[in-house]
C-alpha cells in the first residue's frame, strides 16, 4: 500500500501534495496517541504511588482509556490513507 501511494504522488505531482498531507496527519495522530497514553502512563504511576491500594481500579481505568486512545489513533490513521488514496 505504501509503494502504491509513493509511485501515485511520483506519478502525478499534483496529487504528492495530498500524499504529503495524509502522511502528516497519519504522523500527527500516531505523535497524539503516544503523548497521550504516555500522559495516562505517568499519572497512573503517580496515583499508584499515592494510593497502592487502589492500584486494582487504576490499571482496569488506564487499560480502558489506553484502548480508546488506540482505537481513535488507528480509525485517524486508516482516514489519513483512505484521503492519500482517494
């Protein structure tokens, strides 16, 4: 799928630009979703630190919202291409 995009923005220059968009916002998402789960990581530690007994109902939340956060980041992900192609 890759080397198809790259020989249609080769192809036809006028279409690199969206190619070149697409690609941005596929890295703009991916950059998101790592900033956000890396915030979630990190307050999670902190909340486990203050709280140990509670380390139970943090984790179930962090790995809940982790998958949100990777669900939304993928479905971004697959719209970037879907516009590259399109």
């Amino acid at each position: 799928m890759l080397l198809n995009l790259l020989l249609q923005a080769a192809e036809n220059p006028s279409a690199g630009f969206g190619v070149m968009g697409a690609g941005i916002g596929a890295g703009l998402v991916a950059l998101g979703a790592g900033l956000g789960i890396g915030r979630i990581g990190g307050s999670a530690a902190e909340a486990i630190a203050r709280q140990p007994e509670a380390s139970g109902k943090i984790q179930g939340a962090v790995i809940l919202t982790a998958a949100f956060i990777e669900g939304v980041a993928l479905f971004g992900v697959v719209v970037c291409l879907l516009i590259a192609l399109g």
